[in-house]
C-alpha cells in the first residue's frame, strides 16, 4: 500500500500537504488496496495447454462435462479417488459476478449463454421478437456465477413424488442428508441479521391474510414467508467452481473447451470418450476408463446427449446424426414463470444519485451494505391459492426506488421491448414502486429442447410452450387476486399502496383488472425465473418418457451419467439450486458405491 500513496499524491499534490493530506491520501490508498483484494482469491488453474501438448495418448478415470454447479462439485468430489478431467466451454466469471447485488450485470456477457426461446405467439409477447432470454451460466461456477444465490429446497412431497414414479432412493428423507452435507458446507446454518425495513412491511402484510413466516432455519418451501438464504459469504457471491473445485486434488481442467460429443462404440454401447474442441480450435479426443458424467445442464446436456446420437430417432435422423440410442433426449421441458406486478407506494425511502458511490465505497471497504445483499428479493412468500397444503405459488418482491436506473437496466437484460421499459420508467418517475413476482411452482405445460443442425457450435431450439395448459393461466391469475387481498391490508393501506396499470399499448382493449386484461397482460409479461430442468428425465426404463434410470445412467448406454437439474422428473417448486446440488452429491455417493470407495472423511 505504501507504492499506492506517491501516485495519489502526485496526481493533485497540493491537496494532500500536511498531517491532514497524508490522512487522506492513505484512506484512498486504503480503498485502492481494498478493490485489488476483492480479487485475490484465484480461479482453479487451466491444464488445456499442458494436455494438448501431451504426446500420448489422453485417457482419464473419469471425464465431467460442465464446471457448473452440479459439475464442480462432481468433479472435485471424485478426484480425491481417480484421476479426473473436467471440460468446461467457458473461461472465468468476470469481477462484476463476485459482487451480489451485480448479478445483472452478469447477462449478455462472455459468461452467459444467452439462449432465446423461439417464439410462439402466446407467451414472451412483450420481449423483444417474442423471445424469452434464458440466461444460464458459461464459465467457471456455470449458473451459480450468474444466479440469484438463492438456496431454497422444495416441499418434501416433491420429493416423495419422484420416488413414487419408481426413482428408489430419491424421496425426501432419503435426500436430506444431501442438503444437510451441502448446507453445513456452505455454512448456511447460521441466519444472517437483516435490516432491510421492507423485510418487516411484507412479513406484516402477509400475516394479515394468515400467511405466517416460516422457521427462520428451515429451508423448505412450505406455506409461509421467509428470508431465503443466499449462497454468499463475507458479502461476495459463492461460486461452485471456487467452492468445491479448489478443495480436489489431482483434478485437470481445460477452460474454453467446447464437447462437440460423447463418443459411443455403436455395436457395444459402452462410452469410449469424448470429442472436445479446444480454445485455439484444435478437436481432439479424450477417452476414459470409467464414466463420462455429463453435467452441462437442462440445456447443454440434452443438446450433447442428441449429437452424440441418443436422443430421438426421427429428430436426429432429419438433423443428419446417426441414432445410437432412442431415447426422449430434450423432451419433459419443464420451467418457472413469473411476471411483475406493479404498486405504486407513498415516499419512504429517498435516495439520492451520490448515494450509490457511497454504497460502492462501503462495499470495497467492508464488503457490506446494498451491494452486498440483493435488495429484498429475497423476502420469498409461498402461498396455495386452491386452498391446498402445497404451495403452488411463490412470490418474488422488489422495492424500486423513484426515477431507479437499475430497473431499467434489469428490464433491459430480462429483454423486454422498449415500450414495456418506457411504461414501466413512466410510472417510475413519478412514483416509488413495489413489484410483487406471481411464480408458478407447478406448470402443467411441457416443452422441449431440439437441435437446430448437427453443429455442435450453434444454438440448440427451444419450446418452452409457456401457458399452453389453461390451468397453468389460471392459477397466476390466481395469484394476482392474491395481490389484490394484499393491497387492501392495513400494511398496505399504511403505505397508500395502489395497484396500478402500466400503460402497454398491447392490452388497452380489455378493462383493467379484469381476467381478459390479465390473461394479456401474463402473455407480454411472463418470463423466466431461469429454472429449466427435466430434459434427461429420470425414470424406469418401462417410462417412455425418461433417459436415465434412478442412478442417473444413460438407458442403453454403458458408462454414461448425467447429473445435474435435467434430470428432475418434476420441477421442485422452489429456486432450484439446492436440489441440484443435492442430485450431484449423491451422485458422488452413487459412484462411490459402484467402484467400492469409502466416503472422505
């Protein structure tokens, strides 16, 4: 720090004379040193270079594909056994994603995929030509570089709604050891002291209707409100990668590697390897001695599975891949949607353009304050609008400052059109506004994910088919009038909370607040919550709809596993990070099991 103060005080010299300027110019070389810490943790190291230089021929135990969430911590998991390489098609998360209240920032970068959804003409209609844009992490961490740091598990009976289905071993009770070996892990057993105003204004206002909090300490999603834990720690995001990846041991990693396919021997169906491009552009094959453990998510996966011919016969047949397996490869589509629902309130918390430097320069400093949380979304209420003991709505919050530039550039992200922006600031402008986020747990309506040609390069099709099943419509507008019972609390009513409408020049032939205004306001508004998973189903081989059986092995295919949130049955009705992680711990345990090795202590 001592080099940092001759440059400050050159830069305006006179400034800085006397007892008081060397005050000042070490508490700025004080804020420099800070920012250069925040960095200091490294990313686990690149062995591209040393493992295409190798002569010989490259043969691993076991080969992950995906350095995401599931897949960092497969990988380091195994490694402490055999020896393991771990592909990843990205590079290292940039700064901007280490920081929480930034996860923004983070979409449309090198770091984000960026698929769209293909249009359909009844959903995604406000966003920019008719597309959803699904953000899913590219990179070191995968989505836990790029997510909303949310750990939340889903009601038990989701669970117990897979084993139902004949997936032995994958009920509730049979899972929490997982979440409790990830929780204690990340040390998420510790509730963290919230000051936020608006944590209180919501939890009040919901107990109004009898939506009481839930235990400060469980993590289910059961009937209630709750604080939901953040995967952070000392007010930086938590990444998988750096979690799990620098604890292994003899692990290889090879960055900015794209896997073109799973090499399959056609007459014995066993896994041989893979066929990996890497950054300068040479392809290369891999092999391995035990698995191939595909780990590249509900879209990565299925889209890798299909070029490796396992996946539809007809689809892969019209897209020129000679068909190994057939299997539903990118059907059971399954996906969270939430739309926003605007209030304008009465002034509470003014704040001013100068504020935002002095919350950055806290952050570098302390790694405290706004930047260092996500605002109140994390305030999640989990209610049933059919009067049932599972919820099937979720409800996401913000608070949105009058005149807030942030909004703007979330909406901007999220890509909605210009005109949807621009009702949206109108109203900003004049107003402080609170959106309350209808979820839907449950969707009945299924889509799937499809190869647009046999280049491994370019980016899979995908039909979500949002809102085709009319009772998926119905409950969020459900959970609209749920809004409207809210509105009329004495919380609410403190705040001169009013429901309002966005002038979208889209729905202006229907009254508003009626059920016609609402259903077209959820076809332009409804997006996703980035929680896709299903596309490698998990069931019996007797299930014409699943692609791997309760072990998480390809059907047909020998030495081949996926683990990671394609392979869910069903959707959990919650933020789906902590389910995937507790797939890929047991995972691990499968594996252990199989090849007779001890659990590490």
């Amino acid at each position: 720090m001592d080099g940092l103060i001759p440059n400050v005080t050159a830069w305006c010299p006179s400034a800085f004379t006397g007892a008081t300027g060397e005050v000042f110019a070490g508490a700025i070389a004080a804020v420099v040193a800070a920012h250069c810490a925040f960095v200091a943790e490294p990313w686990p190291e690149d062995s591209t270079h040393q493992i295409v230089d190798k002569a010989t021929e490259l043969s691993y135990d076991f080969i992950v594909v995906g350095a995401g969430t599931a897949g960092s911590l497969v990988a380091s998991r195994l490694s402490k056994h055999w020896s393991v390489l771990l592909l990843e098609a990205g590079g290292d998360p940039g700064l901007d994603s280490e920081i929480p209240a930034f996860l923004y920032n983070t979409q449309e970068t090198a770091y984000d995929w960026n698929y769209k959804t293909e249009p359909d003409g009844t959903s995604c209609l406000g966003l920019r030509h008719e597309r959803c844009t699904w953000s899913k992490g590219k990179g070191m961490g995968g989505s836990s570089s790029i997510n909303a740091m949310l750990y939340i598990i889903g009601h038990h009976a989701n669970y117990d709604s897979w084993k139902t289905l004949g997936n032995t071993g994958w009920g509730y009770e049979d899972l929490s050891s997982y979440f409790n070996k990830v929780e204690k892990r990340l040390n998420l057993n510790s509730y963290r002291f919230n000051t936020n105003p608006f944590y209180n204004f919501f939890e009040e206002a919901y107990k109004e209707l009898g939506i009481m909090p839930i235990d400060k300490l469980s993590n289910e999603a059961v009937i209630g409100t709750k604080i939901a834990k953040l995967v952070t720690r000392n007010g930086k995001r938590l990444n998988t990668a750096k979690i799990f990846i620098n604890e292994s041991i003899t692990l290889h990693i090879m960055k900015n590697a794209v896997v073109h396919k799973v090499i399959i021997d056609a007459e014995s169906k066993i896994t041989v390897g893979v066929e990996v491009q890497v950054a300068n552009g040479k392809i290369m094959q891999i092999n391995v001695r035990k698995e191939v453990v595909l780990s590249a998510g509900s879209i990565g996966t299925p889209q890798i599975l299909m070029l490796s011919g396992i996946g539809p016969k007809k689809h892969l047949e019209e897209k020129k891949i000679i068909p190994v397996i057939n299997l539903p490869v990118g059907q059971n589509l399954q996906d969270h949607i939430f739309f926003p629902i605007y209030l304008t309130i009465k002034e509470t918390l003014p704040i001013s353009p100068e504020a935002f430097n002095v919350f950055v320069m806290q952050y570098i400093l302390t790694r405290t304050g706004p930047l260092s949380t996500i605002g109140v979304t994390d305030f999640m209420s989990f209610v049933n609008t059919k009067d049932n003991s599972i919820p099937n709505i979720q409800f996401h919050h913000m608070y949105i400052p009058k005149n807030d530039q942030l909004m703007k550039i979330y909406m901007n992200k999220t890509g909605y059109k210009a005109e949807v922006i621009e009702a949206v600031a109108e109203l900003n402008n004049e107003f402080e506004l609170i959106g309350l986020y209808p979820t839907l747990l449950h969707p009945k309506s299924k889509g799937e994910v499809l190869l647009a040609n046999n280049n491994p390069t370019s980016k899979p099709i995908i039909k979500p088919c949002y809102l085709k099943k009319a009772d998926d419509l119905k409950q969020l507008i459900d959970g609209v009038r749920f809004v409207t019972k809210l509105q009329i609390t004495d919380t609410f009513k403190a705040l001169n909370a009013k429901l309002v409408q966005i002038k979208l020049p889209f729905c202006t032939e229907y009254p508003f607040n009626t059920d016609s205004y609402w259903e077209c306001y959820i076809r332009h508004m409804a997006t996703t919550v980035y929680h896709p998973v299903g596309t490698a189903k998990m069931g019996m081989k007797e299930d014409p709809n699943s692609v791997v059986d309760y072990n998480l092995m390809v059907h047909g295919v020998k030495r081949l596993r996926v683990v990671d949130a394609s392979v869910m049955p069903d959707i959990v009705g919650a933020n789906t990070m902590a389910t995937t992680l507790a797939i890929a711990e047991k995972a691990v345990d499968m594996v252990r099991k199989l090849y007779n090795v001890k659990d590490e202590l």
